[in-house]
C-alpha cells in the first residue's frame, strides 16, 4: 500500500548572506538539513586535536519557537576525522550574529579547510518551552532510574 505524504510547508526564515556562496539549500526532496558553506579568504589548517571557528557569511532572524542545529557533516567525519565539537551547536531565535562552526580535526592527519567547502549542516526546528514544577518525588515508571547501558546491548 502506498502512502501519499502531504506536501511539507516551508517556514519563512529572514537571511543576510554577507558571503560569496549561494544561500544554504536542501540536497534532495526529503533533506532535513542543509549545507553550510566555509566563507573563508584563505584556506585554513586543521592539525589533529586542533580546532577553529569557521565563519559561514550567513546571519539569520528566525521565527519565534524555533532554533537553527548546527550539525557535523556525516562524510567529514567519516573520511576525515572532522566534526562539529559543541553539536549539534544551537542558534537562538533572538541571536543576530554571523553562524559560525565550531570544527574539530578528531582524525590523524592535518585536514584544509578550503572556501566554499561544505563544512556542516543546518536544521531549523521546533521547540517547546518548559517551566519547572518542583515536587518531592517523581512517579514511577517501567524504566525507572536505568541510566546507560541499562536496556542492554542487542
């Protein structure tokens, strides 16, 4: 049986791209991120354990009740050791600053960075806000205090 999906709307999100690489777009039809370009004047040099902040030329305005995640790139740190280090790193509604990346080289060789390079992802998404009620005792669960490992491994 197959299913037909409603089309996804699209959340408008308010852009400067002071950089000289086309505004982030979404690879294929069911893409949740998209790329992050480097907007760099000369390459920069990764050495192992080394780490620096990538400047993107984006600034974004975004909707109340939403974050943008600043997320690794899957084929970085597969073939290279390269990562994202605070991921996924969050980008407040109310911040109005350039987006950087924070990039990590985990690998064992010096990695370049070079401009125009995809370094990282960007997910905007939804959340909710909480507000805390404190009580003396939680209610149970079936899982109860079972923190890591505790389900098992299989």
């Amino acid at each position: 049986m197959n299913e037909v999906s409603a089309p996804i709307r699209a959340v408008s999100v308010r852009i400067v791209n002071k950089g000289k690489h086309p505004l982030p777009s979404y690879a294929t039809e069911h893409s949740a991120g998209m790329d992050l370009r480097a907007n760099l004047d000369a390459p920069i040099v990764l050495a192992p354990g080394q780490r620096a902040l990538i400047p993107t030329g984006l600034f974004l305005e975004l909707p109340e009740g939403t974050e943008a995640q600043v997320r690794p790139r899957s084929g970085l740190a597969f073939k290279h050791g390269v990562t994202v280090l605070n991921a996924p790193g969050t980008i407040d509604a109310d911040y109005r600053g350039e987006v950087g990346v924070l990039l990590i080289n985990q690998g064992q060789e010096p990695f370049e960075v070079k401009d125009g390079e995809r370094v990282a992802q960007l997910v905007v998404a939804r959340y909710v806000r909480v507000g805390f009620v404190e009580v003396a005792d939680l209610n149970t669960s079936e899982r109860g205090a079972g923190g890591f490992g505790h389900t098992g491994t299989n």
